[in-house]
C-alpha cells in the first residue's frame, strides 16, 4: 500500500508576537510558532455534527484558539465522514495556538491519491477556509495596530504630540502630522 501526504501549513506569526498561554482564554493575540507540541488526533476527538461549526465560530467575527482547532477537527471529521484513511497531525506553538496541520492519506494509486486528495481538500475548504481568513485578518489587524503604536509612542518620545484624528488614517496622517519624524520612528519600527 502506497502513502501520499498532503499537508497545510500556516505561520501564524513571527516570534516578535506577545503570546498568551491558554488556548481557550479567548486571547486573539497571534502567537510566534517555536517549541511545538503536537497532537495526533483520533475519531473519538472528531465533532459528531460538524457541519455547522464555521457558522458557530465566525458568528462574533473573532477566532479563538480553541475555535480554530474545532474547525480543524471538523475538517478531520468530514474526511472520516467520507470514507478517508489518514493519518492526522496537528502543531502548536507554546501558547496554543495551531501552527501547522498536516495529514497523510492512504492510498493505493496515484489516481486513488488524486481522488481522495479531492475530497480532503473540499472538507478544508467547506469547514476551514473562512475560519483561516478570519486568522489571517487578525493578524494582519494586528500587526498594523502594534506598528502604529510603536510609531506614535516613538513620534511621542521625539516631542510630536499626536491625536486620535492624526492617527486615524494610518501612517499616512501621522506622515502629514511630521514627516521627518515620522519617517524616523517608521524605519525604527520595522
């Protein structure tokens, strides 16, 4: 018998990121992926009815640690659900959160392994697709969020008194307010 692996991989942050250590805290920060422990999943972790898990967890707009990892789980579920052998593997970071899941599927062929690649990659899609977005989107809000205020605190520093008005266009307002200083405190930042 013949293996093929398939595997999805997201780098959640980079390991500047604060992080927070319990994974159901409902703490939104995005954690650095470094010490991973790992989790190989079985049936008996699957949800029974997973079909309406991503419209439970993308109902407040807002993906937590532990959401992410039952929308994965419900992915594993509709691949069990639909006949798939395999071999689940997921990675944490220190604080919890997923930094890569992986799985291997059993097949004979490579025509087999083409079909039930097929199949697992329309249960990712369908159960974990919009709950990865919603991930990506914190992570994006939040690094711009943290770099923006690293900026105004650095402006600050240099004697730049800043408001909530110039700051609410982004760096660009805070460019207009002084741009020498601006321009300073920006390349500090990265």
């Amino acid at each position: 018998m013949r293996a093929g692996t398939i595997a999805i991989v997201l780098a959640l942050a980079t390991a500047a990121c604060s992080l927070g250590d319990d994974p159901g805290s409902g703490d939104t920060s995005i954690p650095a992926v470094s010490d991973p422990r790992v989790w190989v999943p079985s049936s008996e972790d699957y949800p029974s009815d997973f079909d309406s898990i991503p419209a439970e967890i993308l109902a407040d707009g807002v993906v937590t640690p532990a959401e992410l990892e039952r929308a994965v789980l419900a992915s594993f579920a509709c691949m069990e659900a639909r006949g798939l052998e395999f071999e689940p593997e997921i990675k944490y970071g220190a604080s919890g959160w997923i930094g890569s899941v992986g799985y291997s599927l059993r097949a004979v062929t490579e025509e087999q392994l083409e079909e039930l690649s097929a199949l697992a990659a329309d249960c990712e899609v369908r159960l974990t697709e919009d709950v990865w977005e919603v991930v990506r989107t914190q992570i994006a809000q939040r690094d711009q969020e943290e770099l923006l205020q690293e900026v105004i605190a650095c402006m600050e520093s240099r004697g730049v008194a800043v408001s909530l008005d110039d700051s609410a266009d982004g760096p660009s307002g805070l460019h207009r307010l002084a741009p020498e200083h601006f321009d300073y405190c920006w390349f500090a930042a990265h």
